[in-house]
C-alpha cells in the first residue's frame, strides 16, 4: 500500500502533523471538544489526532481549515 496518496511524500493532500492540528486548534481559539464538533468527530478521537495516535484525514484537516479561515 505505498501508493496510498495518504502514505506518500508529503503534500497539499497528505495527513497534517500532530502539531499541525494542535497548532490550528489554538490559532482558533477553540478547545478540543469544539474543534472536534466542528468536524464532525469525537472528542477522544481530535485527542489522538493531536496526540499522534491516529492520523487525521486529509479531507477533515482541509474542512476544519475552511471552517475557521486557518
């Protein structure tokens, strides 16, 4: 599966980093249980999206950033 565009180099359409996501969650202001509304998720599963436990999909990053103008 190293042809997955998720595993590749990285790119416009990869996953964002761990610190990335922690990153853009403080730069708008909110807290995790909100971030997580707002795309839809869990609160356990942005936790280990910032944690590095779970990847987080290109195409929720691409939301989360078009929802707060990051």
């Amino acid at each position: 599966m190293s042809n997955h565009p998720n595993r590749g180099p990285k790119g416009p359409s990869s996953n964002p980093a761990p610190e990335a996501i922690r990153a853009g969650r403080e730069a708008a202001g909110l807290t995790q249980t909100a971030a997580s509304t707002l795309v839809h998720s869990t609160l356990r599963r942005w936790q280990e999206w910032e944690e590095g436990k779970h990847r987080m999909h290109p195409g929720l990053w691409e939301l989360f950033q078009l929802k707060t103008k990051t």
